[in-house]
C-alpha cells in the first residue's frame, strides 16, 4: 500500500496545528495562573503572597483579626509578601484578607475569612470568679462581751466568795420564851406610871391632912 505523500502533508499540519495550540494554551494560563493569590492562616501567623499585579496603580491589601487591623491598608505595587504574627488569642478567631486590584476591570481583587484555631498548649485564661461578700465581725468590746458560765456548781459557794461573819460571842443568847423581845420594856414603863401615880395621890392626901 501507497501513501501519497499529499496525505503525509496533511497529517503533519494537524500535529503542528495541535502542538501550536497546545503552546499557546499553556502561555495564555501562565499569567492567570500567576494573578492568583495565595495566603495561609496558621493558629500563630498569617502568610500573605501576591504576584504580578499591575505595577504602576494602586493595588491595596488589608488583614483584620475579629474586625481589628492586623495589616492597617497598604498600597504595594507588582507584588506584596508578608508574614504577620496573630495576638495571642484562647478561643478561635476571624482572619480577613481583602485585596483590592487597581489594574483594569479589578478582576484579581479578593474578599476572603479564614479561621485561626488555639495553638496546643495555650491554656484558655480562666474566667474570674465573682467576688463573695464578707460579712464583717463586730470588734469584742468588754461591756458586750458575755461572761461564760462558771464551772463550780451552784450547790457549793465559790472560794472567792467573803464568809460569812460568825456572830458576836458577847451578845447573851435571848431565851425562847415565845413573847417578844419588848416585853420587858413595856413592863418597865407600866412600873413607872404605876409609881408615879401612886406618887400624886400621896401627895394629894398629904395636902389634904394639912388643910384639916
């Protein structure tokens, strides 16, 4: 079998067409694939890489925290690379990268969050707790302060406690009669009126004899 060199002509510029436009594809997706930015969040640092921007205008890029500036706006020009170290943080945070291409259409601008996890070994701050109210203790004074009961029993007088004074031995013990000890001195001054009585009517009877 003979194959006309006309056809070998044709195949040769279908690999040739092919091999172009295989090139030009893979030159074409070079640029683009350039423009993409890359940036990565690790529970320490944030990594932010941009390449072949429009040099020339101003492209801007910003990193916030939770709302916070961690990369306050800053204009770079072809290219922008730099690593930023999170605060130290107990609980998982935002991290935002906003990107904002200067070039024509704005096509290689970008919007995106990512989440910083708790590095291992970061011991979450303990909430403090409450304070309690303490009640405050009355100072011991000693008009307030109650005696404690005494230890000796009631039955048995204290050793502290004066004895009790002995009676006099020069006073004559009083026979019990069952009278009153007043009795004598009543009787004592009926004698005397009974005395004085008899003393006037002497005296009467002795006046009368003299006037006789």
């Amino acid at each position: 079998m003979i194959i006309s060199r006309r056809s070998w002509r044709g195949a040769g510029a279908l690999v040739a067409a092919a091999v172009v436009g295989l090139t030009g594809g893979v030159i074409s997706a070079g640029p683009a694939m350039a423009h993409t930015p890359t940036w990565s969040v690790t529970c320490s640092e944030v990594t932010v890489d941009l390449k072949d921007y429009t040099s020339g205008v101003p492209n801007t890029v910003t990193v916030s925290v939770d709302g916070k500036d961690l990369l306050p706006t800053r204009t770079f020009d072809r290219e922008f690379h730099e690593k930023l170290t999170l605060p130290e943080h107990s609980a998982p945070v935002t991290v935002r990268l906003v990107v904002k291409d200067a070039g024509e259409g704005g096509k290689h601008s970008l919007d995106e969050t990512k989440t910083a996890e708790v590095c291992e070994g970061t011991t979450p701050s303990p909430t403090p707790p409450s304070p309690t109210p303490t009640e405050s203790t009355p100072s011991e004074t000693p008009g307030t302060q109650t005696p404690e009961p005494s230890t000796t029993p009631s039955g048995q007088p204290s050793e502290s406690a004066p004895a009790v004074p002995a009676p006099s031995p020069t006073t004559p013990d009083l026979a019990e009669t069952g009278s009153s000890s007043a009795t004598p001195v009543i009787g004592a001054a009926a004698l005397a009126v009974l005395l004085a009585g008899g003393g006037i009517l002497w005296a009467v009877r002795k006046r009368r004899t003299s006037e006789n």
